[in-house]
C-alpha cells in the first residue's frame, strides 16, 4: 500500500517535507558530535559528515542545478537519514510541454520533475559515488517519507525541526 495521497500530481507546484533512511538505519554519513559534559544547557550538538555525508550534502545542494522545477530549500544529512524541503515551482513553458508528454503515459513512466523523480535521481547519485569510491555496502530503504506543506506555519515549523534535528538527536535514541 502507497502512502501517497490518491489521485494527487506530484509534479504539481508545492512545497515537501522529505524523509529518506539508510537500510536498517546504519550510520553510513558520519554521527552527531555532542556538546561538553559541563555545557548540558546549551545543546550545541553538531552533526560531523565523512566521506558518504559530504557527497549526499553536496548532492542535495546540487539538486538545484539538475531540476528547473526545483528548490532544495532546507536540508540536513544526519547520521542514517536526510530531511530536507523540496519545493516544486511552476514549469517554463517548454518544461510543461514535455511534462504534458509524460502525463499522458502516467502508469508505465515516471513523470518529469516529479517528486518521485528527484528523490530517485538523489538516490540514485548518492549509491553511484558509493559504489565508484569503496563503499559498495551502502544502501538506502527503497522507499521514503513525504509530506506535503499546507502553509506558511508549516513550513516554518519543518524547516525548524530540520535545523534542530541535530541538537535532538540524542534526545530521541535515550528514550
């Protein structure tokens, strides 16, 4: 069963909250460097990329370069997952012709700028550079997390839990 909602374009213009997870959650892009003992009161955990983290972070900054229709807004590369908000705008006019093309196959091809489309692409790039570097045994789930963002309070609220992630990381694996 698909958690996507029915009947919804993801190619639409909008704004996603993206969730994707290394298979079995193994810590393949480095870990979260926590504050001092004595600093418990201001959490200034960090989260510290090895040689997977930096290529999946500089993967998501480029993400803009490779779509027309697409902004990587926020983002983080945590130790066994990446967030980030992907907003799709509104296709030039020849972007949409071909759009339009892909659409009228919708069951038997993906469909061009499709969020579908980028999350694979990022994927797919980021297992790439694995397998051309020494690190063969990085796999990621085969599926991920969207949300779609209502509003600009959403919004606000998803680009603050990403930038806070780091800082609760600890938070959520003690309890």
């Amino acid at each position: 069963m698909s958690a996507r909602l029915k009947n919804f374009d993801y190619s639409s213009p909008g704004d996603y909250f993206i969730t994707i997870i290394t298979k079995n959650r193994v810590h393949y892009f480095g870990q979260i460097k926590a504050p001092p003992i004595e600093n418990t009161e201001i959490n200034e955990s960090k989260m510290l990329l090895n040689a997977i983290g930096l290529r999946a972070h500089q993967c998501l900054q480029e993400l803009n370069h490779h779509f027309s229709n697409a902004i990587i807004d926020e983002f983080i590369v945590m130790p066994d997952h990446v967030h980030f908000i992907l907003s799709i705008k509104k296709p030039n006019t020849l972007d949409a012709i071909i759009q339009k093309e892909f659409k009228s196959n919708r069951f038997s091809r993906p469909v061009a700028g499709s969020v579908s489309v980028i999350v694979q692409q990022f994927k797919a790039e980021v297992k790439r550079w694995c397998g051309k570097n020494g690190f063969e045994a990085f796999q990621w789930q085969p599926r991920f997390y969207d949300r779609l963002i209502r509003d600009y309070r959403e919004f606000a609220n998803v680009k603050k839990y990403i930038q806070e992630n780091p800082k609760k990381w600890g938070k959520k694996k003690s309890k």
